[in-house]
C-alpha cells in the first residue's frame, strides 16, 4: 500500500522523526501559522515537482490551493501546508527490504530534490537496524561524500529510519529531499511510503485514511470488482490484450512477451492476499467485459499446471466459453507437466478448445505471443 506524504509523515512523527510543521486541509484557508507555508497536493504517486503540484503561498494559501485544485482536476482534493525552511542541502535518503541480502538497504545521495536521477549514483550499504555495528557500517560509507559530522548524523537517522520501517512494516521509504539547515539538523521535508499490504491487520487504519480513500478512489469499476471477487487487477492504459494470469511472476513474463511483440496487455492480474482459492471465472468475465471495448483486440489467458489435471482446467474452461463466448479471438497457453497430462494430451486439449471458439493453443508463451501477433498485427 502507498501512502500519501502526509499519512506517511505521521508515521515518522509517531517514531519522533524531525519534520517541519504541517496541516492537512480540504478547505481554502489555512490554520492559525501557515499563510506563507509550502503547499504539496497529496498522491500516491511521485513528480509532484515538476508538474506543479508543490508550490510556496507567498502568502496566498487560497488562491495557491485553487491553482493546485485546477491542476489535479477536483476542487476538494486535500492538500498538505508545511512550514518553509531555510534549506543549506538537499540530500537523497531512501531505504528498501533487500530480500536477497535480507537487510534493509540504504541509498543516500548529498544531491537531491528533483533532479537526484541526474546526479552521481547514490552510496549503498546494508543494515540490520538492531545488530551491532550498524551505525558505523554507514559512517565508512558516508565519508566518502559527506564531511564527517554529516556522515555521522545521517548513519544514526539511517539506522532510526531503518527501525522504523520494522515497526511499520514498510517495504520502502524514500526522503527527497532531507533538508539539512545551517545548524546541521535534518529535516524530513518530503515522506514515500510503502507498507506491506499483508501486514495491514497489524496497523491502526486511521493512521492511512487518507492514503486509502485516495487509493480507492483511483480504482476503475473493473478494478473495485475484481478486488470484491478476491483477486487484484490493474488496468493499463493503451494496451491491447485482455490478459487472464494468475501469479505475479508469470503476469509479468506475458506482459513483457506481449510489450516486446507490439501487443502490450491493457490489465493485470494477481492473486489476493487471503483471496479465494479459484477465481478464474471472475477473471474471464472481467476480461471479455474489456474485450467488449474498441481498441481491445484479443484476449489471453496463460496459466501452468504441475499436478492439477489438464483435463480438468479444459472441460471447465470449455463449458464458460460456451455459456459465453470471448468477444475476441481467445487465445490460451496451458504449461502442464507430466501428471496433469495423465490420460489426456495437449492435441486433445488444442481439438477440445478449438471447438468453443479458441484461436490458438500452445504450452510455450513465446509461441503462444507469436501466434497471438501475427493475428492482430505487431511489431
């Protein structure tokens, strides 16, 4: 789950985090104090900077927010007043679960804001928050860049930044920029976090309000259904292909196999943490619902079999096309091993399906792609 820079600044506050002064409003006037604050639009993704959604009041918090407003398209978004400080130094400060290494990672960069991409690669290390030595594990690294009293502030917010990430079961924070004033001290003037869905149970859901609404607002009808029926769907603009998986793994290799033959996938789909077991009919129905759109000109469905009978996956997937025939060419990749093979062949699947309309079957998803291009046109 993403969280807005606000819901993830009062995650920060609450591990005692230095920050600069801030509101929350969904009005026009600011709170008694911030009539010359910095005024930030709350999203959950990145670019605020450069497309204008971050801007200084001058002194006019409300006629600020209304240009905002214009620019996000909704005259009640809520937005974030921040106090202004005197920044010296901008510097890039991220963290993120390493799960190969299991450690958290570190990247600090001593120029940051909204060109850190330009500039010289960041420094990296790794740390466990808790094990002896890891403050010093960051000095070393740092002093390469930074003068030593720098280095030694941002080691020990480093490590404290680490612990809090257990605490709040993120996956990743970024501060960019984490200002450095005159006197040395660093303040996170800017907060992105991702929390580990699964572990939401763990967490008060008032802490991430906002971050939710905004998140449920941005889903399409498509995608609210699909999380109602148990499983995730992303829908993606421009694409081609109704495509029907199920695993993160796989969804991606097809949506790269799709994108590099010139059929990029218009959805995704992923199982749901505590989903139900099968949704494949969901899923079907919310394909061929999008199949139905113009521009849509195929559907696909790739999945693989260790154990469960070929067979099976096949009469069942034949009775929904003939309840409801695809709107689209249909076309099916089926990976079974040795036991789901058993008694039944893949010649006989390719006979079974062709006769509810089924285009083309391939048990190889390079094949299955090519196929699938060659009759709609790609690159």
């Amino acid at each position: 789950m993403r969280l807005t820079e606000w819901d993830g600044k009062v995650a920060l506050r609450r591990h005692g985090i230095s920050l600069p002064d801030a509101a929350l409003i969904t009005g026009d006037l600011p709170p008694p104090g911030f009539d010359d604050a910095v005024v930030k639009a709350q999203l959950l993704e990145g670019g605020r900077g450069k497309r204008g959604l971050v801007r200084r009041a001058e002194g006019d918090v409300p006629g600020t927010a209304r240009t905002i407003r214009g620019l996000l398209g909704d005259p009640a978004a809520p937005l974030m007043l921040e106090q202004p400080v005197a920044i010296v130094q901008e510097i890039f400060l991220a963290l993120r679960v390493d799960g190969t290494a299991q450690a958290i990672e570190v990247l600090c960069a001593p120029d940051g804001g909204v060109e850190v991409e330009s500039g010289a690669p960041p420094l990296r290390w790794h740390i466990l928050p808790e094990a002896p030595g890891a403050i010093a594990t960051g000095l070393r690294v740092l002093r390469d860049r930074f003068a030593p009293d720098i280095a030694a502030r941002l080691s020990r917010l480093a490590v404290r930044l680490a612990r809090v990430m257990v605490a709040e079961d993120l996956e990743s924070l970024e501060i960019n920029p984490l200002a450095r004033l005159a006197d040395g001290t660093l303040l996170a003037c800017d907060c992105k976090a991702v929390r580990d869905e699964a572990a939401g149970f763990r967490h008060d859901n008032a802490g991430t309000a906002l971050s939710a609404a905004l998140e449920e607002a941005a889903l399409t009808p498509l995608e609210r259904r699909a999380r109602d029926q148990g499983f995730q769907m992303v829908e993606i603009p421009g694409g081609r292909v109704a495509m029907v998986t199920a695993g993160a793994g796989l969804g991606m290799m097809m949506l790269d196999l799709l994108g590099d033959a010139g059929c990029p996938a218009a959805c995704f789909m992923d199982n749901a943490q505590g989903g139900p077991a099968e949704t494949a009919v969901q899923r079907f129905a919310a394909a061929f619902e999008m199949a139905e759109r113009p521009g849509i000109d195929a559907v696909l469905f790739y999945t693989t079999l260790a154990s469960r009978p070929l067979k099976g996956r096949v009469e069942a997937l034949a009775a929904a096309l003939r309840e409801k025939p695809s709107p689209k060419p249909l076309f099916v990749g089926l990976a079974a091993g040795h036991a789901a093979l058993a008694g039944y062949s893949m010649e006989r699947a390719a006979a079974d399906l062709a006769a509810v309309g089924v285009t083309a079957l391939e048990a190889d998803p390079h094949a299955l792609v090519r196929r699938l291009a060659a009759t709609i046109g790609g690159s």
